[in-house]
C-alpha cells in the first residue's frame, strides 16, 4: 500500500464520526446533482452528452472539497489558492457550492435546485457559521466555474467528415468532438496518455477481434449469452447516472468524514472527465470505423481472414463519435485507478448497480476490475467496441485514475514530505 493510500485509510478513520453516513452532505448532493444533470435517462442527449454530464459533475465536486477544505484543511487546495476559512458550517458550504453550481450551469433546473438547497439549508441551525458557510460555497463555486470558463467545452463542433466530392455520408453528427482538445482538470494536456494507433487491418489480432465481435455483438447472435446481452443493456446507460453512485456509495460504506468524502469524490470526478478528454482526444485522431462500418465492408480491409455481413446490425445503437479506444472502458478504468490509488485495494465494500437501460436489473460488485471487466465485455456484446480497443481503453483509464489521485488535492502531509 502506497504512503497515500495509507494515509487516506488512517485520516479518514481518525476524522470520521461513526453517523457520518446518515448525513452526509457530499453524497447528499451528489446524488441531487446527478438527478438535475442527467435525470433517469441511458445517455444525456445530444449536445451535452455523457462526457458534458460529466464535467458538470467534476465542477461541482470541487466546488464542494474546496469549499470544505477551507474550512477544514486536510489537503491541498485544487488550485492551491484557497484560503482557510474555519468556524464556517461545512455541510452549508458544501451545499452552497453544489447548488450554486447546478444553477449557473443548469439554468433550466435553477427553481428545482433553489428549492432544494433551502429545504437542506433549513435543517442546519441558523447562525454565523450557516450565513458564513453559505457565503463561503457561493464564492468557492464561483471560482471554479470561472476557471473552467475558457476550456473549450463551449467550441463549435466543427467535426469534417471524412468524404470524397459529391460522395454521400452519414450526415448524424457527432459527439463530443470538443472534449478533443479541452483544457484537461488534472493532466498535463489532452494527449499525455494518448494511446498508439489501432492495431493493423491485415493482422491476425484484427481476424480475431473482428470475427468476435462480428459472432458476439450481432443483433441476433445465436452465440451470445443471455448474461451476455443483460450486460450489453446493462452499460448501454453512460455518464454519471451508472458511475456516480460507486464512488458515493464507498463513501458511505466507509462513514467517510465530510472532508474525506468530498476529496474521494473530486478526485474519482476529475479523473473521469480527464478521461472523457483523453479518450476524444485519441478517438478524433484515429478516426478508427466502427464495427458496424468494418464488417459492412469486411471485403476492403486486405485481410482473407474477414467476412462481409451486408447487412449486419449490432445489438444496440452505435454510439456518434469513432470507435478507438472504447469510452465506457476509459471511464470505468478511470473510476478504478481512482480509487484503487486512494484505497491501497482494488478491493471494495459491494456496491449495488441499477440502470435506466435495463430496468429491473441489478448488479453487485466487490472488486473494481470486476467493473470494468463488465463494462468492457458489454461493449463487444453490444456491437460497439472490438477487444483490442476495450484493453487499450481500460490501461488509459486507470493510468489516468491513478495520475490524478497523486498528482492533485493531495493530503497535506504527504504533500510535506
């Protein structure tokens, strides 16, 4: 276990108040957030997007630890510019910094969250430190939004198709494509972890993986198993309604202190949408066809060893940005890196998983490689992703988790030594 991870485990035990997980602000709004972000739906519609959803959510996970943190500093400011603060009520501060946020940047859902926030404020007593924590999250929130003011999210897509004159394309646009080029949260650029490109057409890797996914992700495949295609359904759903409640439920699991948690969930945050900008930045660069376009065109690519399926289908509905490397794959890896970094352990307490994609269905999880195994297996079973893309994928993902849990907010005595 690394001297992180270590002193994460011995803090958050000497901070944390056995009821802390009764009551506990930063999971309180972080569920209030996702809700008001993306609601029950699979994916936020187009152009806000799963990646957009998610760089909400980072901005308002930070808003909330910079605005604890003042108040109780245990580890470096985001910025390393905030001042300290104590006597303020955190869970006004925090609340304060989340709403503020969904406000600004929800503006549609401004009333709801109002609403909210007083019905919340209400049960904490009134006085200076509620009027000074209040004000404290205002201006933290505030802060942050203005640093991410400029960082590219709002650029025209401006995405060029790739054609010949006069020659017909599909003409649904595409997604994401500004994430390319972002200002990352944690990394260094957008391409720090960029991957090598795809593996060659006329390899025997390339047979393999295609064949597979050609068997497996088929819309009427005779070999996929039913857990298989649950799985599939399962991930359909992407963005913070499927990854935000395991990170929230560790906290609770582990009667996190305030601080504790909202420094867990801004670094689980950031590292997933670091993630979202280097996977866009690599996609955008590729531009790598689809399976539905390989194997609709299996007699182009050189390689004997491929088929052409006319007019083959996969499970679900090919998601609107190129194909290397898989982005569900990156997001669960990032979540992963994240956490395994600040825990020691890719060990975890059971975390139960539903989707808007797949009602009814629940999955139980112990383990964070047993996530993002499923989460990329689903993505060959769907039709969207081939093997060798889910692999590259989930090694981005949790580099970039581990980066960001060691190389911002870091606690202070670690940033000592």
């Amino acid at each position: 276990m690394s001297r992180l991870s270590i002193l994460l485990t011995s803090t958050t035990l000497a901070l944390t108040p056995l009821a802390a997980a009764a009551n506990n602000v930063i999971t309180d709004w972080d569920e209030k957030a996702v809700s008001i972000v993306q609601g029950n739906v699979p994916v936020p519609p187009p152009p806000f997007g799963a990646s957009g959803a998610a760089r909400v959510m980072a901005i308002v996970h930070i808003a909330m630890f910079e605005a604890v943190n003042a108040v109780d500093q245990h580890y470096q400011s985001y910025r390393r510019d905030t001042k300290p603060d104590p006597g303020c009520s955190q869970q006004a501060a925090a609340a304060s910094a989340a709403a503020t946020v969904l406000i600004k940047m929800q503006p549609d859902s401004a009333a709801k969250v109002k609403q909210a926030l007083d019905v919340y404020l209400a049960d904490i007593t009134n006085g200076e430190p509620k009027d000074r924590g209040v004000k404290l999250g205002e201006a933290t929130a505030i802060r942050v939004m203005e640093l991410r003011a400029k960082d590219g999210f709002d650029t025209v897509n401006a995405y060029r198709p790739r054609t010949t004159p006069g020659v017909y394309v599909q003409t649904m646009p595409t997604v994401s494509w500004e994430f390319a080029d972002m200002l990352p949260f944690v990394m260094t650029n957008p391409a720090q972890f960029l991957p090598p490109p795809p593996i060659a057409l006329t390899s025997e890797q390339w047979a393999k993986d295609y064949n597979e996914i050609k068997d497996l992700g088929d819309k009427s495949s005779t070999t996929r198993t039913p857990r298989q295609t649950e799985d599939a359904q399962f991930w359909f759903s992407a963005g913070p309604t499927i990854y935000q409640p395991i990170p929230r439920q560790i906290v609770i699991s582990k009667n996190m202190s305030v601080i504790d948690s909202a420094h867990f969930m801004a670094v689980v945050a950031t590292a997933q949408t670091d993630a979202y900008i280097a996977v866009f930045n690599a996609k955008y660069r590729y531009e790598f066809w689809r399976p539905i376009t390989a194997i609709r065109n299996g007699d182009i690519d050189d390689n004997p060893a491929t088929e052409r399926v006319a007019a083959w289908q996969p499970l679900g509905s090919t998601p609107t940005h190129p194909e290397y490397p898989c982005a569900h794959c990156i997001q669960s890896g990032s979540m992963a890196g994240a956490i395994a970094a600040m825990l020691g352990s890719e060990d975890i307490p059971e975390v139960t998983l539903t989707s808007p994609s797949a009602p009814g269905v629940t999955h139980k999880f112990t383990n964070l490689r047993a996530i993002s195994d499923e989460a990329s297996g689903a993505r060959i079973y769907a039709g969207f992703h081939y093997r060798f893309s889910t692999v590259v994928g989930t090694d981005m993902g949790k580099k970039i988790g581990a980066y960001v849990a060691q190389n911002s907010m870091q606690p202070l005595k670690v940033a000592a030594q």
